[in-house]
C-alpha cells in the first residue's frame, strides 16, 4: 500500500479535531454511557464527515414521522413551481426542486449527436484525370484531320512559293536558311561555330529538360506556374528575336541592314 506523507496525515487530523471542538454536542445527539464512549469511536474513525451524517440522520427522522401532504403552487407568470411538504407533526418543509427528466425518466443530457457513417467510404473521389484512350487521342485525332484538311484546301488556291533551278555556278547573295533555322544562322554571325552551334542550343534544351524537375508546383493555374511561364517565355522571345533580326534585318553578305532602307532580302 502507498503511505500517506505526514505532514497530509497531520493536516487530516487537525481538520477532524477542529470540526469536532467547533460543533458543541447536543442532548440528541450527545451519546451517554458505554454506547456514547463507542458512537465516538465509531465517528473518530469513520471517514464520513460529521455534516453529512447528521443530514442523513436528519432525513431519516423526519421520514420516520409519517406520510407528508405534498402542495405546489405554480406562478401566474410561468415560473418554476415550487413544492411544500407538510409533515405529520406539523412542521413545514420545503421540498427540493424536481429534476428535469426526459421520456421514460431519464436523466441523461444530449451532449452532442454524432452523424453515423461507414468506416470505408464506397463514394469514389473526384479526381482530375482521363485516360488516354479514348478522350485525349480522339481528341488528338480529329486535330490532325482538320489540320491535314486546311492545308489540302489552302495548297489548292495557294501555290508553293518554289524558286527557279538551282544554278551550283551561282550561289545567291545572302544566302539563308530556312526560316525555322534563322536563328542559329543568326547565333553564326556572332559567335564561334562551336559556341553558336553546340554550346548555346546545348545548354539551352538541358535547361528545358531540368524544368520540370526545378519546378514542381502541382497547379494547373497560370497565376500560379510563375517560374515555368517566366522560363519559357524567355526562350521563346529569345529564339523569335534572332529568326526576325535573320529574316528582315540581314541583307548581302549578312550584313545588318534596315529593311526600310536596303529592302527586303528574304524569300519564303
């Protein structure tokens, strides 16, 4: 058994003898003879407060005076009646008020209502992908149809813009690339064949291959893809400003030229 510490045992027994000095002994209660000497040592030892034994003993004696005539008087106002016993002997006791029951009796509060569900839920979650097959490769597909479609109807009415034949004893002055490939024509004019060529597009399509593990933010919003929008933006501009300053401003001998001024020296 775990000791009780001193010091709560002595403040145990100084509380138990104040209480019983404070509370002088009355000619009910007061004990004579041998049984008063064991009712004391009986309430010595006894751990219910003296209080509450009197209240009970209070209780008992007031039921053992005979049955009571109950009244209650209800307020005009609606307020909570209150109950009156009169007892056998006259006096006038005023009952406590009646606990609030529910059906049946009982006496229980509602704390909370918790909304019954399964443990496994069998609705299936929305998520934000298609397959493959069939949405994204019929879409995929009538895609190519139209595209393969416009261009069959606009070669009809519009005719391939085709030069004479090649002459090997005269090579035309400038001489350039096809459009899609001005822009690294356009990076020989200014640096080595080994940067211009290999070095500069190398870092670039390196660069667009870590993109997508340098950024790894889940949106799909635009507002949100800063970076990749930034990146990619910035290669596109930078390609599309070297193709046009090949196509419009490089005339004989990729010579940097004002169209406005020297003309126009690019052909389809």
């Amino acid at each position: 058994m775990t000791e009780i510490p001193e010091h709560l045992r002595k403040r145990a027994e100084a509380a138990r003898e104040k209480a019983a000095a404070a509370k002088p002994p009355t000619a009910e209660t007061a004990p004579t003879g041998a049984a008063g000497g064991a009712a004391d040592a009986s309430d010595a030892d006894s751990r219910i407060p003296s209080h509450l034994l009197e209240r009970a003993k209070a209780a008992r004696d007031g039921a053992s005076d005979g049955p009571a005539t109950a009244t209650a008087e209800a307020p005009p106002s609606g307020g909570v009646a209150t109950a009156t016993a009169t007892p056998a002997g006259g006096g006038l006791a005023t009952a406590a008020p009646p606990i609030a029951a529910g059906p049946g009796g009982h006496t229980q509060r509602l704390l909370t209502v918790v909304k019954a569900g399964s443990i496994q839920d069998v609705k299936a979650l929305p998520q934000d992908k298609v397959h493959t097959w069939p949405h994204l490769l019929a879409v995929e597909f009538v895609a190519a149809l139209l595209c393969t479609a416009f261009t069959l109807i606009f070669s009809i009415f519009v005719n391939a813009p085709l030069l004479t034949l090649a002459n090997p004893n005269q090579t035309p002055n400038p001489s350039k690339a096809p459009w899609y490939f001005l822009g690294l024509q356009e990076l020989l004019t200014m640096f080595h064949p080994m940067v211009a060529g290999v070095t500069i597009p190398g870092i670039g399509l390196f660069a667009l291959i870590l993109a997508p593990y340098s950024d790894r933010n889940p949106s799909h919003k635009p507002e949100d893809r800063k970076f990749a929008i930034s990146l990619f933006t910035l290669f596109v501009m930078f390609w599309a400003v070297l193709v046009m300053i090949g196509s419009f401003f490089r005339g004989p001998g990729q010579n940097f030229v004002f169209p406005w001024d020297a003309g126009l020296f690019f052909e389809l």
